[in-house]
C-alpha cells in the first residue's frame, strides 16, 4: 500500500508534512511552473561568479524553494515492486501514484538533539516504509553542499603532497599531461554516474548502479573494491595528518598524541551524520580552494620573477625547468606519473552518493557535475602547472614516493619557501592537515554507505544494514573508524610503512577500477534504454558527451591501468635485484588492487551464481525517481528562449 500525507507522527508528534503523492497535471499556470524559469533566471544571473567558486547558499535556497512550491514531485522514487507498471494508472483510475523520495518522517518526529544524533533514541532502527525501501538515508544535505562535494572532497595530500613524488619521476610535462588524461577521464565519469544518480536515488551510490545494469557478481566486486579503498585511506590519512603537525613541533610531541585527537575529531563529527560530513566538507573545501586561487596568483607573479628579493624568483623564471627536464625518466616516467594523478583525483565520484542524500537533486546535481570539469580543470591544472615551472624535478627536497608524505617536500610549500614569501609555508601547512582530514571523513562516509548498500544486497553481513532514526548507518560507521586505529602502527617507522605500503598497494588501482566500471555501467543502461523502447526525452539530465563520452572514458581508464602494470613490471631504475624486471613483492606492492579485484569477483560468482545480464533483462524501474515534467519542460523552454550570456551560463553552469 501506498503511504499517504500526514502532518502527524506515529506517536501523535507533530511533523513536517510530507509532499503530495499523486502527480500533478494541473496548467502551468495553476502549478506556478510558468513564474519559476524567471525566478532562476535572475538568481542564476545575479550569482553565477560566485557560483563558479563556492555555490552560494542564496542560489540554493531559491532552488530548494521552486522545487517546494511546486509540490516537489521532481524528487518522489518510483518502486517497481509495489506500484503498478511505470506510467500506468492505478486502479482508482488516476494517474501513477508514487512514494516521497524524500520520506523522513522519522527523522523530524525527533526533537533538535535527536536529529542532531546526540540521543538514546536517534540511535534506534529506523523503521521501513514504502517510501524508504529503496533509501532510508536521510535527504537533508543542502545544494551547496553537494557542489563542494563534487570538487573539494578529491582535494587532499594526493595533490598537495603526492605531486612532488609524481613530478620527481616524470618530470613537469607528464605531470601537466597525466593530469589532464585523467580530468579528461573524470569528465566523462562524473557526467555519466549524474545523469544516473538523478534518475535512481538509491543508497550505495555508483556500485547499485554496476550491480543493476553491468552484473551483480561484478557489482559485488565493486563494493568491496569501493569500500576497501576508503577503509585503508582513513588511517592512512590519519597518520599523514599526524606527520605534517611534526612540521611545528619538530618531534616534541609524539604522533601517537596527535592520531587520537584526529580520530576523535572524525568520530566527533561522524555522530552528526550526513550533514555533519556536509558541513565539514564545505567550509574545507572552501579553504582548500582558496589555497588554490592564492596560490595561482602567487605562482603567476613568480614566473614572470615578481617574487621578494629575498627569495629565488625575484627574476624572469619563466619555462627553463619545462625545457630542461619536462619527460625525466621517459616513457616510464609518464607512466608512472598516472597512479599519483589517479590517487589525487579520487572522491571526485562521491557526488554519487551524496546525491542518494540531497534535497533537491533535480536541481542541485547536474549544476554539481559541470562545475567539476571547470573548477578540477582549473584548479588542479593551472596549479600543477606553476609546480612545474617553479620547482625543479632534480630537486632534493622532494619526496621519492614513500608511503608517509611529509609536507615539508610538498612543492606547494617549498614555493613559498624558495620565494621568500614569510608564513606562507605555514599557510600551506594547515591548509594540508585540513586536506588530509577531510579526506579521512569522506573515508568515513564513502565507505560506511558502501558497505550498507552491499548488505542492503545481501552481500556483506545483514547487520550492516542498520541506519538509526537519525539517518545514520550505525555498524558500517563504527567498523570504519574502529580501522582507524590501524593509524598507531605508523608509529614505528619501519614496521609502520611497511604496513602501509601493502594497505595502500589494495587502493591504488581501485580508483581506476571504480571510474571505468561507472563509465561500462552508463554505456549498459544507455543500451538497455533504447532496447526496451525509451526515449532520450525521458532522461532529464544527459551526459554532455552522451554514450561516446563513457566509452572515452572507459578506454582511458583501461589505458591507464596498462600504463601502471607496465610500470610495475619495469619500474624506473629497474628491479631490486639490479634486473630490469620487479620482483613479486614490487609488482604487488604496485598493483594488488587488480587480484584483488578478480579474488571478489570469483566470490560472487559462485556465491550468488547470477544469471548473465542481458540488455533485455535489465530492471529500468525499480526506485526510478519520478519527474515532475511540465517544471522541467517550462524550465527548458525558458532556457532556450534565454539570451545569448544566459544561454552560456546554462549551458556551462
């Protein structure tokens, strides 16, 4: 049965009212859908430079207001199992009637500390319906949250620390160019899992996905290979956090000290939940851009030797470390450039998950997924490109590839030490520690929803499945942080690292692995969608490169994988016998995500033994979100009736 409206919880607590089930099809006049395209016309014009930085709360809130005053139907899912046949009339004789996506009910019955999560009674189970079948996470994460989301959660030591290492190897031009082979990637990726995320808000974000519409023995492998990844990155991330503190006390205060009071700060702020994580990653990921711009700018004025006198860039710098040394170390040097660069960008794929969990997606998501391309292509390339040209791959002080990063060899901070540029180093400093922390956190949030989702499917332990009244999947978090404490064991230097080598070895292809499968999976979905006779009009929100653009970035993503085994096998200066050749423990020390990966794949094969997928057999309804169409058409319509610089600015924005 399908649950209706009600202003009143199911202990007589008054709650917010939930949205009308039934589709409206009423005028456009009487919906009000007609006034709405003007009203996001102006907001969108009046905030679109802020938006291209930090999404201001004032553009989401008129959002989140169109959706609401038009009965908010864009964000209602659709379950196939217990309604009737998608797009046919029930037996009242009315149109479809379909469930509130956004069904949290339980959630409001509580009072402000128990959606706080900070209760006895936010910690119980929340209780089943049929509007939270497919997703009984909570929908309260804002549109500014998720735009953050989409660029600043992949900022961390990968691109403030780790370039150093990839630059030492490869030199500035592979640098520069793996970077860009790998955005190129990341377009594609992120404009494909948009456009499916919005049409199938269902928790587990990206593996959901594989499992409905690649195969669920590969799907399995995918959650598991998804949940290791950010298993091992939360205490790696710690300790990387605890070293770069060392950058001030110089070794006066142990970093056991400074793991606890990290991982008490994460767990602090996972009892929060979902906006907790939101919250975090948008004031931190507005830190880390601002780093960014500055040091752009700072980089500009350097090369053309605007740089203090007392520093080394107080004359024309220009491209000579470009030319001198721009491919070190060959083609090997390029390839081996590609596993830092994928390891930086990693996270950029959480926009999926959190859009199970946002407000308004209808909205809010596909605005996210175009700001990615320019914001990931401006940020990251400009900045590595004044790396390049600033700091010299021969030089000492970066770092050679070890597992615990020091911020002292970041080339972010040996530019401001190199310019003579007072404080800016320990600008840069801070600026890292909160990187590394907010990576650590999306840890915590990517791998918790992961490892729910997959019990959710019946392949982790059930007792997973748990999410409490406030929206949080209480065992899945508790499991990840209690890895965590793996963090102390890097406080033996050699035992530590070795440790940590062979824990991020199991993450470091994973990320490719993720991005291909999400590429095969839209490539899937796209073929079964025409095979069973849907139009293209029925998808609200398309890939900007459509089909072709998964397929690029499904190659690439193959390419690139490739290049590392082939850099794993050879490795730069050859084996450690003194051969050309790596020995097994270098070569799984590079590349054990990939067994690893086939090792979960052979498990849900014969564990579950799925039936092959075919196109035909492929489920397009089940939890498919239901689109308010006469809001989406008038919005449209009023975009191509925009002029030309508004045209633009939608087209890119």
């Amino acid at each position: 049965m399908w649950a209706r409206s009600s202003r009143w919880g199911p202990c007589g607590t008054c709650v917010r009212p939930r949205r009308a089930h039934k589709r409206s099809r009423a005028p456009a006049h009487e919906t009000g859908s007609s006034s709405q395209p003007a009203q996001l016309d102006s907001s969108r014009f009046r905030t679109v430079v802020f938006l291209f930085f930090f999404s201001p709360s004032e553009t989401e809130s008129t959002l989140a207001a169109m959706e609401k005053d038009t009965s908010g139907s864009s964000d209602k899912a659709f379950d196939a199992k217990a309604a009737p046949t998608y797009g046919a009339d029930n037996e009242a004789g009315v149109g479809t009637v379909h469930v509130d996506m956004i069904n949290n009910d339980d959630y409001y019955s509580l009072n402000f500390w128990g959606r706080m999560g900070v209760t006895p009674d936010s910690f119980k189970r929340r209780q089943e319906t049929a509007g939270n079948k497919h997703n009984k996470l909570n929908q309260t994460m804002k549109g500014r949250h998720l735009h953050m989301i989409a660029i600043g959660g992949s900022i961390g030591a990968g691109l403030f620390v780790g370039t150093g290492s990839a630059l030492r190897r490869g030199g500035p031009a592979s640098l520069l160019i793996d970077y860009i082979i790998i955005g190129v990637m990341m377009f594609n990726v992120v404009f494909a899992l948009g456009e499916m995320a919005l049409m199938y808000p269902v928790s587990g974000g990206f593996y959901t996905l594989v499992t409905r519409f690649v195969d669920p023995s590969w799907g399995f492998a995918m959650g598991w290979n998804y949940f290791l990844q950010w298993l091992f990155i939360l205490p790696f991330e710690i300790v990387v956090a605890s070293f770069t503190i060392n950058y001030w006390t110089q070794g006066s205060i142990s970093p056991a000290v400074w793991m606890a009071v990290f991982l008490v700060a994460l767990t602090i702020i996972s009892v929060f939940g979902t906006l907790g994580y939101a919250e975090e990653e948008f004031w931190s990921s507005f830190i880390k851009l601002t780093a960014i711009v500055t040091f752009i700018i700072i980089g500009i004025v350097l090369v053309c030797g605007g740089g203090p006198s007392n520093g080394i860039y107080s004359e024309y710098w220009g491209p000579k470390f470009l030319n001198e040394n721009g491919f070190k170390n060959g083609f090997k040097g390029f390839c081996s450039v590609f596993v830092t660069a994928a390891f930086a960008f990693a996270g950029t794929e959480l926009i999926g998950l959190a859009a199970s969990e946002s407000k308004t997606p209808l909205q809010t998501l596909p605005s996210a997924c175009k700001q990615v391309f320019w914001r990931v292509t401006l940020f990251y390339i400009l900045s590595l490109l004044f790396v390049g040209l600033l700091i010299s791959a021969d030089d000492e002080n970066l770092i050679g590839g070890e597992a615990f990063a020091n911020s002292q060899a970041s080339p972010f901070v040996l530019v401001g030490k190199y310019a003579g540029l007072v404080g800016y180093d320990h600008f840069i400093n801070t600026v890292i520690v909160i990187s590394v922390i907010s990576i650590g956190l999306s840890g915590v949030y990517g791998g918790s929803r992961t490892l729910t989702a997959l019990a959710e499917q019946g392949y982790a332990p059930k007792f997973f499945n748990y999410v409490d009244r406030a929206g949080r999947p209480l065992y899945s978090t508790l499991i990840i942080l209690a890895v965590g404490f793996l963090a102390f064991a890097g406080t033996e230097p050699e035992s530590g690292q070795k440790l940590f080598d062979w824990l991020l070895s199991i993450s470091g292809l994973a990320a490719l692995f993720t991005w291909g499968s999400i590429c095969l999976a839209h490539i899937r979905f796209r073929m079964a969608w025409k095979r069973q006779g849907r139009s293209l009009d029925e998808i609200p929100f398309k890939a900007a490169l459509g089909v072709p653009g998964s397929y690029i970035g499904l190659i690439l993503s193959i390419l690139v994988f490739i290049a590392q085994m082939y850099v794993a096998i050879w490795p730069i200066g050859g084996g450690p016998d003194g051969g050309a050749v790596n020995d097994a423990e270098g070569f799984f020390m590079s590349c054990l995500a990939f067994p690893v990966v086939v090792f979960f794949w052979l498990v849900g094969y014969i564990w579950k033994r799925p039936k092959f997928l075919t196109i035909d057999n492929i489920d397009l309804d089940s939890g498919r979100r239901e689109i308010d169409w006469e809001l989406h058409n008038a919005i449209q319509a009023k975009r191509a009736a925009a002029s030309v610089p508004m045209k633009i600015v939608y087209k890119l924005f």
